[in-house]
C-alpha cells in the first residue's frame, strides 16, 4: 500500500492524501479499536450511507447525521416512524436515500434484537476480528463475508461484504494500516490492550 507523508514528515496511508481532513480521521479514529456498541452502529449505518459515494462526503455530514439519527442510539431510532422517513428525506444535511434511510431504521431495530441475544452489538461483531496483520488493499475478506452473510441472515440491510470491511478496518477488527504507516504500531497495540466484550 502507498505512503503519503504530510507536512509533519509522518508517514501515513496513502489515501490520506485525498484531503486535510483525511489526516485527522487516520490519526485519531480509523483502525482504533471500538468496542461501544453506539459507535459500532454508528460506523455500520454511514458504511451504507456511503455505498456509492465517497466516505469523504459522509465524512463531512457526519455530525449532520448524528443529528438527525439520535445520535445513532439504536434503541430510539428502532423507534422512528414513516413520518420520520419523511423528515429525514427533507434533511439536506444528510443523504436523502430512502432506501439507506430505511435500512438504517430497520439495523436499528434488528440491533436491538442482536444485545437481546448476543448481550452486546460488540461481544457479536468482535468475533469477526481479523488475526492476520493486514495491511493489504482488498475489498473484502473472508470474515467480512462471513459477516455480511450472517447479518443479512439476522435482517440487516445495506451491510454487503465491501461495506463490512469498510466497517472492520474502521473499527480496527482489523489492523489494515499499511507498513510503514506511523499509526500502524498505535493501533496494533491498542487492539491488543483492547478489552472485547465476550
């Protein structure tokens, strides 16, 4: 994978030389491991809001969405309605997506049903970490199908394999930071030192 080193004289992956705003997401957030399940439903939802589009334009909407979405807590957007459907369609600061809108609402609920089995959306989604070091550009992987296919099984929508991964490298269940990236180390050992719900 390319390196792109910024003004610091950091190496880091290549892709974070799409924007500024790029660099601060790659340093702080993407590959750190997540174990909220808020945050873990969060992630999940704008993975399918961005199929299609680029994650910097979900990126930029992001607080925009948490606005409009509960702030992603799944127990109240379970709870949303058509007449949400119809307010969120009018939001200009999110994707109006009827589709992806609806999936959200939907996850929300098939979330609820998953910490009423599985105690947590994390004790369930951890289990689909990836041990191998990564660090290779791929769309998918076997547990990222793994994963999508039994998440689909559960209900869940816009959760395809290339979107699941997207979610895994996010949320650190792998370890995608390329060799040589200055972040690479950090978060090999925060997943590590990681306590992961079982």
């Amino acid at each position: 994978m390319a390196l792109f080193t910024g003004e610091d004289g950091r190496a880091r992956c290549g892709w974070c030389a799409a924007t500024p705003g790029y660099v601060q997401y790659h340093d702080h957030e993407w590959g750190f491991p997540v174990t909220d399940d808020i945050r873990l439903f969060e992630k999940l939802c704008l993975e399918g809001f961005q199929s299609g589009l680029s994650w910097r334009t979900i990126l930029e909407k992001r607080e925009n969405f948490r606005a409009a979405f509960a702030g992603f807590d799944f127990r109240k957007v379970a709870e949303f309605g058509p007449e949400d459907v119809e307010r969120l369609l009018q939001d200009k600061g999110i994707v109006r997506h009827r589709g992806k809108i609806e999936a959200t609402i939907n996850n929300a609920r098939r979330a609820c049903e998953m910490v009423a089995e599985e105690g947590s959306l994390a004790a369930f989604l951890w289990r689909y970490e990836e041990t191998e070091p990564g660090g290779v550009v791929r769309p998918t992987s076997p547990l990222s199908e793994a994963l999508s296919k039994e998440l689909r099984k559960r209900g869940w929508k816009f959760v395809g394999p290339t979107t699941v991964y997207a979610f895994m490298q996010a949320m650190g269940l792998v370890n995608d930071h390329a060799e040589g990236c200055a972040v690479r180390a950090e978060v090999a050992a925060r997943r590590a030192a990681a306590a992961v719900p079982k």
